[in-house]
C-alpha cells in the first residue's frame, strides 16, 4: 500500500491537491454554462416543462430592438471604462509624491472602493435628482437648469457609466500604487545621469516598468464593464423603457420578471461569446508571458 | 524561515477531521425536522409591515397554545419573495404561504402548484362572508386560496391643499382638465406620479380603460384576446396624451420612485395622486389625517369600475402538512385575528363581518366598494407576467415620449402574439 503511494505520489499529489478547485469549477462553471446553452433552446418559464423550440430564441433575440440598445450600451461601458487605467494612473502619480498631507488624499481617493456599488448607485442617484439633486444645485447656481439625465434616454447610459467610474478609477490608482512602489531604483537612477527627466522620464522608464499592472488593469476593467449590473439595477432598472439596459440587466429582466429563461439564457450565451473574445485575448497573453518568463 | 512539518501535519489532520465532523454533521442537520414534520406548520410570509408580522406571529403562538401544533412564521422580503416562491413552490414547499390572488394565483394553479382548498370553503362557509371577492381566488369553480387583504386604488389628495386653494374634486373629465389648469396656477403638480417602478404609468391605463372601455372590454385585453392596435384603445391614449400635453404629470417622472411622488404629495408640491392607501407611508404622522382619496373622474357614461388588488394566502400543493395547514387558515380567517393582522397596513377586509377599522381610510374604501358595478386587480396582476413587463415599459415610454404611440403599441401587439400564440 505504501508502496503503492510512493509510486505514484508523483501524479496523486498534484491531481488530488487540484481537485477540489476543479470539481468547482467544473460544476458551478462548466456545467452550468453548458446547461444555460442547453435552456437556450428552448421556451421555458422556469418551473413547467421545456419545449425544444432550436434557434428561435436567437431569431428572436436578433429582431428585437431592445437588444441592439443593451448591445450599444454594453459596447458604451467598455468605451467609458477605458478611462479608469489612464485617470487611476494620472491619480496615482499625483499621490505618489512625497509631500505633507499626502496619505490624507491618498485614503480620500481609496474611499470609493471600500464602498459597495449598490451604495455608489443610490449615492449618484440622489446626485443627479432632478430639482433637489447636487448636479441641479450646481446648475442653479450658474442660472441654468440641469437635465433629468436618468430620465434621458441617451445620457443615461453615460450618467450610469460615470457613477461606476469612481470606484473603478480608485481600483486602477491602487493597483498603479503598487507598481509605483515596485520600481526599479536602478533603472531610474540611470536615466536620471542619462538626463531623463518629466515626460521622457515617465514615458519611457516608469511606463514600460507598469507594462504588467497596466495589464491587470485593463483585464479587471474590461471584466467590470461586461458584468455592470448591480449599478444599473439600483440607479435605473434599466430605464427609462430599456434604454439604459445592458445585456446582463436584460438577461436578469426576461428571465426573472417576464418567466422567460430560455431566452434569457440566450442573451447570456451571447454575451458569454463577447466574454470568451476577450478571454482568449487575455489567456494567449499570459501564456505568452509565462513562456517568455520560463 | 524553517516550517516544522510535522508539528503542522498533526494540527492539519485534526483541522480536517474536525472539518469534516461539521460538515457531516450540517448534512444530516439538514433531514433533522423530517421527525417534528407531523405536529409543524411551517408559513412562508412576505410582510413589510412590522406591527402586521408582529400580529401574524402572535396569532401563530396563540394557535400553537390551542392545537398543539406548532407554528413556524418566515417572514421574506416583500421583493425578493416575488422570485423565491417559484423555487420554494417546487423544491421545498411550506405548509402556508402568502400570495397574490387573481392571474398571479392563476399561474401557479395552472402548473398545479397550489393545493384546492374549496373543501376548507365549504366547511368554513366562506362564501356567504365574502361575497363577490370569492372569485379572485376561484380558478374553473375552485378555490385555490383565501383572500387577505385588499388595495383599494383612486385620486389621493390632501384636504387642506384642497381648500387652500379652494380646489373641488373632479367628477368629469372636463372638471378634472379644469382642476389642472387650476391647480397649475396655485403653482401645483395636477398629479404627482413616479414611473421609475413602472408599474403606476401602467395603473393610470388601467384606471383610463376602465372609465372609457369597460371592464369587459378591460379584461379581453388583459386575457390577450383583443389587440393593442384595436382602434377601441383610441380614445384612452387620446385622453391621456392630453393629459401630457398639458403637463398634468410630475415633470421627469422615469427619476422618481413611488415613494418620491408620495413625498410630491405630502410637501403640498402636487395635487393628487393615483394609488392605493399605502401612499399614507409617505406622510409624516401628522398629517395622515389630511389625506383621503376619491374615485377617477367619470369620462364615458358607463358603470363605475374600480381597480381592488386582493393579497391572498395559500397551501402549496406540495406541502407537508395539509391539514394542520387548513386548521391554522382557519383559525387566521377567524374575524378577530384576521382584523387584527389587516388593521396596521390599512387593507380592506376581504370579510363582511369585520368589525369597522379604525382607519378612516380603509371605511371609505369598504363604503366605495359597495357602490361599485366591478373590479379589475391590476395591469401586472391580470395580465400575463410576460406581457405585463412589456406593458409596463410601454407605458413608462408613451408617458415620457407619447409621439411615440404607434411604435409602442406595435411593440405590444407583437408581444401578446408571441405569448398568446396568435
């Protein structure tokens, strides 16, 4: 028996120790994404029996109008939320100096990321309030009216976008804090006596040295901007009529409030497919990192 | 820095056999109450009222004293409720759970999730006491529940703004175009109303319909025999295009919740509002007093209908225990208890013999309900759930762009063809 361990503890070992995780995820991911295709195909409410119904629901789904709006919408948040990695890093170089009071600023930036996004939401919709609101205040006090823009079917999405911003722009800073202090003080110094200084000093000594956080950065927004769906919820439903939907909200929509889980699951499958684009991108990138580092 | 191996195996191995204890022991926790299961009624509610569930957990202590039997009361939230009872109703059903009478009920009697409780009617005789509000839980003859509490639903406003601004409660439509040009002169809102929520733009089509079409009419459409384009709909969305033009309605009204619009209400910045008596949350204590409702102005001279949406409670087909579930309905449909559960949330009885509220509200809503000819629910309760999201959204959107009618309406008649494969 020992014996028989010791021959094998080479493979069992690993195999046992990486069990766990994998029957995770092959149950709570794999199967259920393979059942979700599988719901996808047919017209089901929940709870009665399945019809097989083949492709419809993806007829359906590509003439239908409000798809196409969640779709702008999503590609509108992939858009906007590029503008976390540059402004966390605008935000981290500014901190980052050594002056008096700094640290005080510095947890000032990090707020919004201790807060739930729920909370975010209610926050910024209180902001943008018509009549009451901070943005109506501040508008009032210029002598002009602010728009109703969650009522504004093409400033919504934008006024959603924003509010999600704050805490993904403080994520960016933190992770760019990081790399900042990772530096490599040699390389600095060098290009110091080598008469690098401001822009030339950031832009090829500090920026090629954040090339893997900037990675990091861009792979967590783009995941943020895909999955935005507990903001929406709270700041607008998805409204006004749809308008400020993205593909997750109206996934959640048709199959929790309209019974319509076999179409529900087919919004999800496609926007698993935009999902894997990018996963694939993201994988070949690592893979070729590793390779590179080995 | 040195790890000392075997030091750490030994603590290791007892963490795991102490983990894998607890987990043993949570799995076979989990089939422990199979042994009390006889002598339980487990009751699934969704009150967000504190007073009422405190009342609802006293009647279940006193029916514990009295049978024997005991009570378990889990109380929900009122929202995510909504989704938990098509999982529950399915996988692990409670003796008693708290509903929506009408089409809601329907959906899950069709899918033979409720059990049929017109033996507990019979016996009961529950019909000489409720009278019309029977059929809410009637599906094809049988009862399927029984009856709560109801929402009477008309024109809230404030007594006081009234006569401060020496303003009379429209009875016609020509008298209700005259309140608003009146009401906007004295600086208000003619009627305050939020649509974040959707569904009250979807309440003022149901109260439109009505006093033009018709219930019959009205429910033709809620079943999805008649068309949205059907040129008898004209008039209703001629009425309330008006009423927009006008500026009758709360401006920006997709930004603001129900309770916003209350709020609208309860600070005099708005005249009326169309809801049910839960409005009054909205006020301050103070000034619940002041608020009372009347009935929609009279637009076509047809019978008066009104929208009454009736909460219900049921016995899940698949629950445990049937008939301890049936003694405790009983004994919570006793009058005593069951005014006594109503009474904090302002509901209409669904009992004639009740004894009088002492809600002013909840009596005038009992006296308005006996002068009228029918009720509806309302849209996302009579209607299909399907088609009652797209309705809802299509309401929200002719409120807030109504030259967009036609689209909409187009969108709505391909909806209820799908869903009622047409």
């Amino acid at each position: 028996m020992t014996n028989l361990w010791r021959r094998h503890r080479w493979w069992l070992t690993p195999t046992l120790l990486i069990m766990p995780a994998a029957i995770l995820f092959a149950v709570v991911i794999l199967a259920s994404s393979v059942e979700s295709l599988w719901i996808s195909l047919h017209e089901w409410d929940g709870f009665g029996p399945m019809r097989w119904i083949g492709f419809d629901n993806y007829r359906e789904l590509f003439n239908d109008p409000q798809f196409y709006v969640s779709l702008k919408n999503n590609v509108i948040w992939l858009v906007m939320f590029m503008l976390a990695p540059p402004l966390g890093l605008a935000i981290a170089l500014l901190v980052n100096q050594k002056i008096r009071g700094m640290r005080f600023l510095k947890s000032l930036f990090f707020i919004p990321l201790v807060l739930a996004s729920v909370a975010v939401g209610v926050v910024f919709s209180w902001v943008y309030t018509p009549q009451f609101g901070l943005l109506a205040i501040i508008f009032r006090f210029f002598g002009a009216t602010a728009p109703a823009v969650l009522s504004d079917e093409h400033f919504v999405t934008f006024a959603v976008v924003t509010a999600a911003l704050w805490p993904q722009t403080a994520f960016c800073m933190v992770l760019y804090l990081a790399g900042l202090n990772n530096l490599s003080e040699d390389l600095i110094g060098a290009g110091r006596v080598d008469g690098a200084k401001g822009w030339n000093m950031l832009r090829h000594i500090v920026l090629p040295q954040l090339t893997q956080v900037t990675f990091i950065a861009i792979a967590v927004t783009v995941v943020g901007a895909l999955r935005s769906f507990d903001i929406i919820s709270v700041m607008t439903s998805g409204g006004p009529f749809g308008s400020s939907s993205v593909l997750a909200y109206q996934m959640f929509e048709q199959s929790i409030f309209s019974y319509r889980f076999g179409y529900g699951a087919a919004i999800a499958s496609i926007l698993f497919v935009i999902m894997a684009v990018f996963i694939v991108w993201y994988l070949t990138r690592i893979i070729r990192a590793e390779e590179r580092g080995a | 820095m040195t790890f000392k191996w075997i030091e750490q195996a030994s603590t290791r191995r007892t963490f795991l056999k102490a983990a894998g204890g607890v987990s043993a022991a949570a799995l076979t926790g989990f089939s422990m109450p199979a042994l009390a299961q006889s002598a339980e009624v487990t009751v699934i509610a969704a009150e967000s009222n504190a007073n009422a569930l405190e009342v609802l957990r006293r009647i279940g202590a006193d029916f514990e004293k009295q049978s024997g039997t005991k009570v378990v009361i889990n109380n929900m939230d009122h929202e995510a409720h909504k989704t938990a009872i098509r999982n529950y109703l399915v996988a692990g059903a409670p003796d008693v759970c708290f509903w929506f009478s009408g089409n809601r009920m329907k959906a899950f009697v069709n899918r033979g999730l409720f059990d049929d409780i017109s033996d507990l009617f019979a016996k009961e005789k529950y019909k000489d006491v409720l009278g019309a509000t029977t059929g809410a839980v009637t599906v094809d003859g049988k009862q399927y529940g029984l009856p709560t509490g109801g929402t009477m639903w008309g024109m809230f406003y404030r007594k006081d703004v009234f006569a401060e601004h020496d303003l009379t409660v429209p009875a016609t439509w020509d008298e209700f175009l005259a309140y608003g040009q009146k009401s906007k002169a004295a600086g208000l809102t003619p009627v305050a109303i939020g649509t974040k929520e959707l569904w009250p733009a979807a309440g003022w089509f149901d109260q439109m319909n009505l006093r033009i079409n018709g219930l019959d009419k009205h429910f033709a459409l809620m079943n999805g025999e008649m068309a949205y384009t059907d040129a008898t709909l004209k008039p209703v969305f001629d009425y309330w295009e008006e009423l927009i033009k006008q500026g009758f309605f709360t401006p920006d009204h997709t930004s603001f919740g129900w309770q916003e619009a209350g709020a609208f209400l309860a600070q005099k910045k708005a005249g009326m509002m169309n809801l049910g008596a839960f409005v009054k949350y909205t006020f301050p204590e103070q000034d619940v007093e002041q608020l009372t409702f009347a009935p929609f102005p009279k637009i076509e001279g047809i019978d008066r209908y009104e929208e009454f949406s009736v909460n219900s409670v049921h016995i899940p087909a698949n629950a445990k225990n049937k008939a301890g579930a049936r003694e405790f309905l009983a004994f919570f449909y006793q009058p005593e208890n069951l005014s006594a559960y109503l009474e904090p949330g302002g509901n209409v009885p669904p009992r004639s013999d009740l004894p009088a509220s002492k809600d002013p509200l909840v009596n005038a809503a009992v006296e308005s309900l006996k002068t009228v000819a029918g009720t509806s629910q309302y849209y996302d309760r009579d209607t299909d759930p399907d088609m009652a999201q797209a309705g809802l959204t299509g309401f929200q959107e002719f409120m807030a762009k109504p030259e967009r009618r036609d689209a909409i309406l187009q969108r709505l008649e391909g909806t209820r063809r799908r869903i009622f494969k047409i």
